[in-house]
C-alpha cells in the first residue's frame, strides 16, 4: 500500500498507520518515502503486505483512507513472498 500525507494537515501519520494495518495483519514491511499525488511531492508510508486475501487488503486501504484523510491509498499486487529458514 502506498499511504500519502493527510490531505488536510499535510503530515504523514506514519503511527497511526501502522496501528490500523496491525489490527488486521501480523505481519509486514512499513518504511518512508516520497510520494507525488497531483503533481505534488509528500511524504508518504510504503506498506509490504504478504497476503492471499485481497479483499482484506481493499477493506484496510479504505479505512485508510477515512481514518488519515486520505484521497486515496494505492495497492499494488507484486508477487508472491517466499520464507527462506
């Protein structure tokens, strides 16, 4: 997922983006980086998500959205993840 900036205050609610994903997934990879929506450069969180359930991917991205102000919240399906132990 691809998180932007609140479109209100202009922050990146790194924290709180984070606590919404940890409600319904275990596990995954959240690091910052910068983003353009509209031409315009922000800060944004880069979620990793390693999950056959699509759906639930769609239902976080939109609460996501509600809950940061949010235009919208990219999702990206990149591949299948493999644990090497």
């Amino acid at each position: 997922m691809y998180i932007g900036s609140n479109n209100i205050t202009k922050e990146l609610e790194a924290s709180r983006a984070v606590d919404i994903i940890s409600k319904q997934f275990k596990g995954f990879t959240a690091f910052e980086g910068l983003g353009y929506w509209n031409g315009q450069a922000e800060k944004s969180l880069i979620v990793e998500v390693e999950t056959d359930n699509e759906d639930s991917v769609r239902a976080v991205a939109r609460i996501l959205c509600q809950q940061l102000q949010q235009e919208a919240v990219g999702i990206a399906n990149i591949g299948q993840m493999q644990f090497i132990s």
